[in-house]
C-alpha cells in the first residue's frame, strides 16, 4: 500500500540522492480536498527513482493578472512561481473544467506566465480527472501551445476519477490508474531526454 503521507518523506529521500529529473505539478483547484490536487500527490508517489514531482502551493496567493505589474519587477510570489517553474524541466497540469471553461486560478497563473522566459519551450502534460470535461482541456492545450510549451501529448491522459472520492492513495493504489500515471510520467521524461539530446 502506498500512503499519501510518504510523500514528503519520499520525495526528501530522493533529494538526497542526485535527482535527474524535477517535475513541477500545479492543481488548478484551490478545494481543500481535491481529485485534480490527488491525481498530483498520486503522480508524486508514482514517479520513478530518477525524478521528483514537486507541487507548487501559492496558486490560491497570486495576485489578479495586471499588465501594469508585469515589468522588470513583478511582485515576490509572481517571482517564485517564475523561479519554480525555471527550476523544473517538466511541468504537469491538472485543472478542473468550470462552465466548460478553464478554472480562473489556472488562467491565471498562466497570465503570469505568458511575459516570462522561464516557460517557452518547457514540456508540459495535462492530467484531465473527469471524462464529461473536454472543453476546459482543449482550451488549456490551445493556450499552451500559443505560450510555446512543449506540449506532450502522449503524456496527457484523462482519469475516470469523478464521482469515485478517492484520495492520493487511494489512486496509487488502483492498479489501472496507477498505470496509465506512470506510463504519462514515463511520457513526459522521455521527452524531456529527447529535447535535451
């Protein structure tokens, strides 16, 4: 059984070995509890030895996009989310859908991140928890893309998680899920190798 409380233990562990590879997840959801978040948790219990997902936690903290702030010195938190995402050589998404839309929090860490250059040319996959969703990830895809991510789509998968109430573990622990996230991740390192050759 794998507990979502060893995440942080896991991932401490793996940063005393030499990481290879740091994956940067962001939840769209600011919920409490959240399947998008859990899928997240669930792919940083999954990720092989070589890697690390880390989750950013400031999403529900950014300030409202303003072009006006968007200078040479936009404010703190706008600076990590830059620094984490330049840290990071693979991003994974994972947003519910609102009124066949994008969450608002999403697009806007996005806007923060349109005028930036630590995210051209970064790969990114999407996680999609709910099948009944498919404008709000067609819309993130197009959005990606006109950023100038690398957009990964074959690791970019949809999880039939609604309804189902599961937790982190309770997603790690299902052999079907389990596989299709690890086969994702194992999508998305392979093409940040092939980018990097």
């Amino acid at each position: 059984m794998i507990h979502v409380r060893r995440i942080e233990k896991e991932a401490q562990s793996k940063n005393a070995l030499r990481i290879l590879m740091r994956i940067l997840g962001i939840s769209g959801s600011l919920r409490a509890i959240s399947s998008n978040t859990s899928a997240l948790q669930a792919a940083a219990l999954l990720a092989p030895p070589e890697s690390v997902i880390v989750l950013y936690k400031d999403l529900q903290n950014l300030p409202h996009f303003n072009p006006d702030w968007d200078g040479d010195d936009p404010p703190d938190i706008v600076k990590a989310l830059r620094r984490e995402v330049a840290l990071a050589d693979a991003m994974i998404i994972c947003s519910p859908e609102y009124a066949h839309g994008v969450a608002g929090s999403m697009k806007n860490a996005l806007d923060w991140l349109v005028g930036s250059c630590e995210f051209p040319g970064k790969p990114v996959a999407l996680i999609n928890t709910s099948d009944r969703a498919v404008h709000s990830p067609a819309h993130l895809r197009e959005t990606l893309i006109t950023m100038s991510a690398c957009f990964v789509d074959e690791a970019s998968i949809t999880l039939p998680l609604l309804g189902r109430r599961l937790d982190a573990a309770g997603i790690a622990n299902d052999a079907a899920l389990s596989r299709e996230i690890r086969a994702a991740i194992d999508a998305l390192i392979g093409a940040v190798n092939r980018k990097d050759v």
